[in-house]
C-alpha cells in the first residue's frame, strides 16, 4: 500500500523533479518508508512506499523493469500474484524482488491492459511506456484503491490523492459548484466529479491512455469490468449455493492474509468482521482486533444500541484475540475534524469520524487490517432500502421510487432555496438524470422483483459502496494503514452477482404483496417481514459466529451524532454553522440552512446527517480559505 504521483506535460514542457518532489512529499503519510522520483523528459512519476510485502530495497518504487521499457508507480496489493509470477516465470520471465509490484510490471509486459482482468486485488498505479511514449492510469474493478487526474492546458497531473494534484503550483483550484449540488443532493457524488474543478476520479474498472505519439494527445478512458447482478438461468440448489458461499469466503480471507509484517481485523461487533476474524484467527493465532465503541451516557432512542463494545468482546474471547478497544465521546468528533477534513479531501457518504479513529487506533499495533466492507453492498445488506422499488410498472417508475429515497441530505423541491446565492452556476445539474445514468451499462431486462432487487445492488455497489471505499482508503492511510476488504474477492462478488435474490432477502413474496395490495403502514410492515437481510451469509457463518451475532439486525458504524448534535456538541455546531460569518454563506442560503439546524438542535425533525455535512463542508472551505 502506497501513494502515487505524477505529472505529465502534452506539449513536451521537461518536468522539474522538484515538482514530483513536492508532490510525493505531501503524500507522505501513505508511505512512510520510502520514497522515489523518476523524471524523463516531459514525464515524472513520484512513489510513497508502505512496505507491505518484500521489505527489501528492491522493492523500492518507482520501479523500472530490466530492458528499462518500462516504468511504474503502484498502489495496493495483487492477491494473486504468486499464481502470476509462476505463469511469467515459465514464460522466461526473471524477478529480482519478491514483490507484487514487480509481477504487475511484467504483467502488463506481456498480456498489455488485458492484464488488468487478471488481476485479483486492489491497485491504482501509473504506468510509463518509454518506447510507445504512452502513460497508463489504472484502477481496480471494484474501486478499492482511488487515483485522480486533472488536465488544464497542457499539464496532467495524477495522484492517489487529489492534494498530490494540488501541491503542483501551476495547478488553479476553483470550486466545482455543480458537483457540491450533487453532494448535497445524495451526500456522496455518483459521477466521476470532485469539489475542485478539473480534478476527477478515474472510475472503479477503468483505465485510461495517453498516447504521446499522436498529433493531439487525450487521455482515453476505457472501462475494462462492471458489476452484473441478475438471477441465474439454472440454478443450483440452496445447499450448494451455502456450500460455494462458504469455500469462496474462506478463500479469500486466506487470500488476503499475506503479508511480511504484522496484520489484524476490526472486530465491531457484527457479522461481517466477526466472520473474517474467525477465520483470520485460525491461520494467526492471537491475531490483533480493533473496535471503537461510543460514550452513550448522553445517547437517547435507537441510538441507545450503537456500542457493540460487549458483542466485540465476548467473539475476542471466542476466537481468543488480542482485543484492543477505543470508547469515542461528543468531544472526539471536534477534535479531529481539521485533520479529518484534510485527509478526507472533501466530504463524502457518511459520517466518518469513526473510522478515523478506528484506523488510528489499529495503526498503532499493526500495519495490515482487514475490514468487512462490501458484505452488505454483495449480499443485500439494506432491505429496507431495496422495498421502496421493488414492484414497479416500468425502469423510469423504478428510479423515480428509488431516487425519492437517495435524496439523503436536500431534496429537489429545496435545491434552488438552498442554492439560492449560487443558483445560475447549477441550474443545468439535474441530479436525477446523473441518478438514472449510474444504470446506463447495467442493461437487465427489468420484469420481476428480483430484477429491480438486482437493479438496487447494482446501484449501492457503484455508488453508495464506492462511496464507503473512498473514505476507508483515505482514513486508514492517514496512519499509514493497509485496509484489506475479503468481501470484495474477485471470485466472491462473481459469486455474490449470480446468487439468487431469494437466498439474500427472506420473504420477498410477503414483501410484494404489501407493496401491491396493503393500502396501510407498508414500511411497518415490511420491516417485520424483512429485517435480516444477507440470509445466506448468515446461514453459512453461523458454523464460525455466535447465533446471536449472525442473527442481529444489520447496524451501520455510526455514532450516536443526532444526540450529540443537540446535547454535549451543541455549541460546536452552533459555533460552526450559526454564525453568520460561515463560509458556507457564501453558497448556501443562510436562512434555509439555519431553520434546518435549529430543527435539529429544537428536537423538531432529525438533521444528523444534514448537519454533519455542513460541518464537514465548512472545515473543507475553511481548509481551502486563500486558495479557491
């Protein structure tokens, strides 16, 4: 795990190595144990290492490979490079590391960007072809590991963060006002926009080219993979499907267990990092496990049940863990909100201060953690979001549905009112076709429950999971943490895409007869019906975790902010966004904003995760103050 940076000039203008310099430097925290610069002409690559695997200098980065053709700066970890390494080896491949960056290399070498689906893991790297003169930006097929670039006039700029863009002088920040409009309309951004225009995200399955030869070079996109969820034409029966469920999930725990230093698990309490960590544990006796639980002294309602502190001690203690916890307060989310935002690079879904210290927390006693990310996104982790689409007359009935319900932080009918000081700049966005176009390759016959189910799979794992992927990668590497995520082996979301929806939500037919026929509280009733969610991963972990574990309502990480915003944290929030020299003021209409929050902290409606946001964005501008 590491960071990646670089510059290329369409013109030809030579890069100073100063500039790489300066933008590797700012990423240091991604790679605290070494660093590298490689400059040519109008091309420079810049490499932060987190030394994962080979802790030798040969794995040191950028890497050159032996006939000097090529050249790379890689982040993650290629699950099956070994397997690659024989294949090459035995196409008279030599290595002289023990590295996966090495394998990756050659990789590309000989198979070129078909490459990319062979690999089984998590990786964003640049890549530097010195004889065709052509640079290749790559990312993984599920979007674990981040790359951005940015184009203005005729300098590229690329890093696994946006601030190895931004630390170019050269480079002119401008706020993206359309894209703050999407933000506030889902509180995560579905395209492949950031707040600062011109820096993009390269999307999840993507590779990009830059050929120096042509007259007029462009970078060029080409997506590579895409998730595909749909109902198998032949299925096998439910014993078999458990069955393959549980060979693949212990494959790829294994699988992500290698490592030259020291790895250990979150441990929150629930199913998905229970399971990992029990199987986890058995390969590494007295493994390490991290879990952050909340003060709920102040906590009130649903909130009361937020601490999985107990549930998280008693599985350390069955699968005899070196168990290490941290107990957050209304305090901590002050404290760390400057650093937090920095790191963040600009406020994405969920509140996400907990994994800061979460990460923080695991840092501190190993450089390798393994997280349950992506359990709920594969196997159907939300039911209650799936139920409000899931008999519909036609596509456009569906998304209608859903989009109501993706409207987290500002709905439509609120957005000129809100935008009011900047409306003419976002006028154009219309969040609902950037909704509807997340669907474009996702090509299902829609006739059936199930297939809208499989519709709203599609759309959590290339949004709202992405989302989430974002933010652990950000976090955990600001203290220079590896996060590993065995949810989303390749073989295992292969598997997860082609399991029936019946084995993933019990009742489905309950569920459409409330929908078609119930005229009264359908959500109260769906929620009896289907409060589960994942049943066959709760089936087949129930050999590993306690039954209450496996059991348990789905509860997301989250603190118990609705309390504290209106209780211990109150004139914090009042400090940062009722004053009315905020910067927010300068984009939002201040009435608006204050009437929402004041309903929060008045106990009228809950806001948590409108005022969360605010809170994040104000740090962001305040961060940014002189420089947009």
């Amino acid at each position: 795990m590491c960071g990646v940076a670089g510059l290329l000039y369409l013109d030809k203008t030579p890069v100073s190595p100063v500039t790489i310099k300066r933008m590797t430097d700012i990423i240091s925290h991604r790679g605290p144990d070494g660093e590298g610069q490689w400059v040519e002409e109008n091309i420079g690559l810049g490499h932060r290492r987190l030394a994962i695997i080979d802790l030798s200098p040969a794995g040191h980065q950028p890497m050159v490979s032996a006939d000097h053709r090529y050249v790379i700066s890689f982040n993650g970890e290629i699950y099956n490079f070994m397997e690659l390494r024989a294949e090459l080896e035995s196409k008279g491949y030599w290595f002289r590391s023990k590295t996966d960056t090495e394998v990756l290399l050659y990789a590309y070498a000989e198979w070129g960007v078909k490459a990319l689906e062979r690999l089984n893991g998590m990786f964003a790297f640049a890549l530097w072809d010195r004889k065709e003169k052509t640079l290749l930006l790559a990312r993984d097929r599920f979007g674990v590991k981040p790359i951005y670039y940015a184009r203005q006039g005729n300098m590229l700029a690329f890093g696994s963060e946006q601030k190895a863009i931004t630390a170019n002088k050269e480079f002119q920040r401008h706020l993206n006002k359309p894209a703050l409009l999407e933000y506030f309309t889902f509180q995560n951004i579905f395209t492949d926009q950031t707040l600062l225009q011109d820096v993009k995200i390269l999307p999840a399955g993507h590779y990009a080219i830059v050929d120096m030869k042509k007259k007029n070079p462009e970078l060029q996109l080409t997506q590579y993979w895409d998730f595909h969820f749909s109902e198998p034409e032949n299925p096998a029966s439910d014993g078999e499907y458990r069955e393959e469920l549980d060979r693949l999930f212990q494959q790829a725990v294994k699988r992500q267990l290698m490592t030259d230093v020291e790895l250990g698990c979150y441990l929150s309490g629930g199913m998905d990092s229970g399971s990992i960590t029990a199987i986890a544990a058995k390969e590494y006796p007295y493994i390490k496990t991290f879990t952050c639980g909340f003060d709920l002294n102040s906590a009130s309602g649903i909130e009361l049940a937020y601490d999985e502190r107990v549930r998280a001690e008693f599985m350390s203690y069955k699968f005899k863990t070196e168990h290490y916890e941290m107990v957050l307060k209304a305090g901590d989310m002050e404290r760390c909100m400057s650093k937090l935002a920095w790191h963040l690079e600009e406020p994405r879904v969920g509140q996400s201060y907990p994994n800061y210290y979460a990460a923080q927390l695991a840092s501190k006693f190993v450089k390798v953690v393994l997280s349950g990310a992506g359990g709920d996104e594969m196997f159907g982790g939300y039911p209650w979001r799936y139920y409000r689409a899931v008999v519909n007359d036609n596509f456009m009935d569906y998304t209608d549905k859903y989009y109501m319900f993706w409207q987290r932080l500002i709905p439509n009918s609120q957005l000129k009112q809100v935008f009011a000081p900047v409306w003419k700049d976002v006028e154009h966005v219309w969040t609902r076709d950037i909704f509807r176009d997340v669907f474009k390759n996702h090509k299902n016959e829609l006739k059936t429950p199930e297939d809208y189910i499989n519709h709203s799979l599609y759309f959590e794992a290339k949004t709202f999971l992405h989302g989430l992927l974002v933010v652990e990668d950000k976090l955990s590497m600001a203290h220079s943490l590896e996060s590993r995520v065995p949810f989303l082996d390749n073989d295992l979301v292969d598997f997860a895409m082609r399991c029936p929806v019946h084995l993933k939500l019990n009742n489905l037919a309950d569920v459409v007869r409330i929908n078609e026929n119930d005229p009264g509280n359908k959500t109260k009733k769906y929620f009896e019906k289907t409060k589960d969610g994942k049943q066959i991963v709760r089936d087949v972990m129930k050999k590993y975790i306690p039954d209450d574990i496996t059991a348990a309502e789905k509860q997301g990480f989250s603190a118990p902010d609705a309390s504290w915003f209106k209780g211990e944290s109150i004139e914090f929030v009042k400090r940062k966004l009722l004053d009315g020299r905020a910067r927010i003021y300068d984009l939002l209409d201040e009435p608006t904003i204050r009437m929402q929050v004041n309903d929060h902290l008045e106990g009228v409606q809950n806001k948590r995760l409108l005022i969360w946001s605010l809170l994040n964005f104000e740090t962001w501008l305040e961060i940014q103050e002189g420089a947009l």
